[in-house]
C-alpha cells in the first residue's frame, strides 16, 4: 500500500514537473524551434528520472520479497 501511494505521489509531481515546463517554455520569447529543442530536453530528462525511479522501487520491491522468504522459511 505504501508503495503504490509513493509511485502515485512521484508519478502526481513528475507530471506537474513537465507540465509547468512546458507552459514555461511555451510563453516563453524564443522561437518555436528553440521551445521544440528544449521540451525535447525536457521529455528526456524526465524519462530517464522515471527509468531510474523504477529501477529504484524495483530493488525495493525486490529487498522486500527476499525478507518477506526470510521469514517465512524460519
């Protein structure tokens, strides 16, 4: 259950992240080819934090299920 409201809080905040950039970035005064480089950035940035977060609540999850054996063999 604590994991689930933890993805769902970071998945809440990464989107407002890329949301706010990219209203940052649209009223901003560049020209759109500029704006299209830095949302591209952007999206990319986010995606590899997400790709870490996984990797991240994966070994967690992980960790958990190996003491969860732990005490059940005892």
């Amino acid at each position: 259950m604590l994991m689930r409201q933890f993805l769902t809080f970071s998945a809440v905040v990464a989107g407002g992240v890329l949301i706010g950039a990219g209203l940052g970035l649209l009223y901003a005064p560049q020209s759109g080819r500029v704006t299209r480089g830095q949302l591209q950035v952007y999206a990319h940035r986010a995606q590899d934090e997400m790709t870490h977060m996984g990797g991240r609540v994966s070994q967690t999850m992980n960790g958990l299920v190996d003491k969860g054996r732990m005490v059940f063999s005892k």
